[in-house]
C-alpha cells in the first residue's frame, strides 16, 4: 500500500516537474480563398527632360545658307544672300518659339526701260543702275521667327507643326536713287524662300523619339526596389499615357500617368519587366492612387507580439507563469497559430489559435476568439490543470490586439525614402506618401498578405 502512495506521489511530482510539449498543430491552407481582385493602381508621373541636345541636333540639320534670285529686263531685278545664325529654341507654355537671328546682302540692278526691237530677247535701253546692301561692307542683320505645336504620337515620337511668323530686317536697305525699298521685298522673298523651313523643322522634329527616356523610366519603374524591414517592391509598371507637353526655356514639362499593379514581396520576383506598351489616351489624375500587395512572413508580427508579451509574468495561485516568446507559428483557414514558450513553475509550449478580425476603419487586429489548440488542451489536461485559467487567454488576447498604425508609419518611412533618390545617371526621382491604410489581411500558409492603400506624389526629372 505504501509503494503505491509514493508511487502515485512520485507520478505526480513528475507530472509537475515535466514539461509542456504538445503536438504543433496542423496547416491546413482553404484553397477557395480568394483575396478580392486589387484595383488598377493610378500613378501620375510628372516629368522634366532636357530637349537641348534635340534642339542642336535639329539646328545642325537645318541649311545655314540660303540664295534667291528674280531677274527681269525691265525693272527691279535682284539677288539675294541670307545666311543664318545657330536657332535659339524657347519653349513657353505649350508652343516652342524658334529665334533665328542672320545676315543678308543684296545685289540689284534697275533698267528704266526695255526693247525687244530687232533682237531674241529684250535687252535694257539705258545703262544698267547697279546697287547692292551687305556687298563689300559688313552684311545686314534680318531676324526671323518660327513657333510650333508639338505632341506626341502613340510610339513616342514627336509631331509638330511650325510656323513662320516673323520676318524682320534690322538693317534697312532703301535705294535712293530710284526711290526702291528694297527692305520689304527682301522680307517678302525670304517669306517665300524660307517656308519650306517649316517643313524641315517638322521633319527634323518628328525624327525625335522620347522612347530611350520612357523606356529608361519604364524599366526603372520595373525594377525591385529594397523597403527595408518590408521586402522588395514591384510596381509592375502596365500601361502608360502622356499629357500636353508644356515647355520652359529648352525644359519640356509633362505628366505620364502609369498603371500599375504594385506588390510587396519577402524577396524579389525575378520577372522581366513587361514591354514598353503604346501610349494610351491620356485621362488627367492626380498624384498617386495605389492598391498594393504585400506578402511578408510572420516575423514582423512575431516580433510585435513579443515585443508586448515577452517577459511578462503571472500569477495564478501562487503558480507562476513568464511568456518567453510568442511567434506566430501558421495559419490554417483563415485563422493563425500562436506559439508561446513558457516558463515558470511548469516550462513548456503553449498553441493557441484565432482568427485575425481587422477593422479598417481604426486600422486595429485582434483575436477575440483566441483558445487553445486541441493537441494543447490536450496536454494540459494530461499534465497541468491549472494553466486553463483564462487569466492566459486573456492576456494574449489583450496584448495579441494591435493598432497597426505605428507599423504603417514606419512604411510610410520607408516608401517615402524609396520615391527620393537618384535612380540612374541623371535620372532623379522625388516624391511624397501622404497616406497609408490597410484594406484587406489575410494569413496564408508561411505569410500574411497584407493589402494597402496609399495616396502621396510623384516626379522623375531628366537631365
């Protein structure tokens, strides 16, 4: 009899000496879950591109040299050289203005009268008056003015259409002798001469292409992009449109609206950045508008939760009871396994499972249907009664309960020090998050899925 009182004892001790080790529960993933499909994300990209090595590009194509010439018996008969000066681009507004500053001289001849009397062809009857402007002298100074209109065509070439608007001789040229100005018809001819100019500027212009600047931007906007304590984000850059241009000096100004389906993700993708698609027509937004994905793994949480709860101890009777750590051990439909080593008077492992309940309107998570797994309560009953108090439930309810707006303005952090940096040789990128908020969580197998929503700007400056 007294050998199975001391062994009954003996067991009893050992029940309470012994640890705690259930057996981990099961994952098991719901495969008919679906996360509802992310709107488009809308992002509006202004930016800024240096035209000048397009603009010496045109100018160095352009004639420098023009020659003209209307001979006649009778009357005024002239000709003319015209030699221009480098263009001086000036964007304003919407339109480009050329200023083309050059040098002319004249060379005319005057017959009063002529005759055809006796001969093939008319011939003057008096000595020929012969003048000239600019001819053994310093030449005269004429200016002229272009303004053009230039957009761009679905494959990212320009198209403009230009315009002579001013033809203006600074130095007059006015025959005394028989009473000729020969500054206004000089005009007039240049008029004539230089109107297929405007053409030329056209066919100079649409012979530029923005495509290397787009697909630069395109194919940085691609890229994985490190947010550090986040993951690597992905744009996923869709289709593109483009405003007006508008122009300062030889700076053109436009704004290109992306979209987009962005993610987050615990390593990047690998994927190659989808082709540069044709411009679609341009809708006007403003700033960035984006629903974003993000899949991290448990650790971020894991350390929140222990952040909270690791260290802290309580009584229950007499018994103590320390939280070690608490991790996040999976998730099995939809709800998420917490893994709690303990210490104390009994040391062990503690499952527990519940199901996350987000509240976006207070950006708040909590499992207010935390419990203990089965294999747990299992354990408990097999070895350590008392660990049912609900003073334990309680707790890792009250303290697995998050605000979360702390973690989303550490993203915002984050993401702002993404959107500020030079992004390759000359290429600078600036902007804004002015708002984050989660719409939707959901847990999965080894990672959260998170979706987000920001609101901020954007700009890409081309040097």
């Amino acid at each position: 009899m007294k050998s199975i009182i001391l062994l009954s004892i003996f067991l009893v001790l050992l029940a309470s000496c012994g640890s705690i080790k259930p057996v981990p529960p099961q994952v098991i993933v719901d495969e008919d879950f679906e996360m509802p499909e992310a709107e488009t994300s809308i992002i509006k990209v202004p930016i800024k591109i240096n035209l000048k090595p397009y603009f010496d590009a045109t100018n160095d194509e352009l004639d420098k040299v023009f020659r003209g010439n209307e001979q006649q018996c009778e009357g005024v008969s002239f000709s003319y050289l015209f030699k221009r000066s480098p263009i001086k681009f000036k964007g304003t507004g919407t339109k480009l203005n050329f200023d083309v500053d050059g040098k002319y001289s004249l060379k005319i001849n005057y017959c009063p009268s002529c005759s055809d009397f006796l001969a093939s062809e008319p011939y003057c009857l008096t000595t020929r008056v012969h003048v000239s402007c600019g001819v053994d002298e310093p030449m005269r100074k004429v200016h002229l003015g272009y303004t053009t209109e230039i957009g761009v065509t679905k494959n990212y070439k320009l198209k403009s259409t230009t315009k002579l608007k001013t033809v203006k001789a600074k130095s007059p040229c006015k025959i005394s002798i028989f009473n000729y100005d020969a500054t206004s018809r000089l005009e007039d001819e240049l008029r004539i001469a230089l109107k297929d100019v405007e053409k030329d500027i056209d066919k100079e212009i649409s012979a530029i292409s923005l495509r290397p600047e787009i697909q630069e931007t395109w194919d940085i906007l691609s890229e994985s992009r490190d947010i550090d304590g986040y993951g690597f984000l992905e744009l996923n850059p869709q289709q593109i449109s483009m405003g007006k241009i508008k122009y300062l000096g030889d700076t053109a100004y436009f704004n290109a609206i992306l979209h987009a389906k962005p993610v987050i993700l615990s390593k990047p993708s690998g994927k190659k950045p989808k082709k540069l698609p044709y411009l679609k027509p341009y809708k006007e937004r403003d700033g960035f508008d984006v629903t974003m994905d993000i899949f991290t793994n448990y650790d971020s949480l894991t350390s929140m939760l222990t952040s909270g709860l690791g260290g802290m101890e309580l009584d229950l009777k007499g018994k103590k009871v320390i939280f070690d750590t608490v991790s996040v051990f999976g998730a099995s439909n939809h709800q998420l396994h917490l893994r709690v080593v303990f210490s104390g008077t009994k040391s062990g492992i503690l499952y527990l499972t519940g199901t996350p309940v987000f509240v976006a309107d207070s950006q708040h998570i909590s499992f207010p249907d935390l419990t203990y797994d089965l294999e747990t309560k299992s354990a408990l009953l097999n070895g350590a009664k008392w660990l049912f108090d609900k003073k334990i439930t309680s707790t890792l309810r009250e303290y697995s309960s998050m605000d979360l707006e702390p973690y989303l303005d550490t993203l915002r952090t984050e993401l702002d020090k993404s959107l500020n940096m030079e992004l390759d040789k000359d290429v600078y990128m600036s902007g804004k998050v002015k708002k984050v908020f989660i719409k939707h969580i959901q847990p999965e197998t080894d990672q959260l899925h998170i979706r987000v929503h920001s609101l901020g700007n954007i700009a890409i400056k081309m040097d």
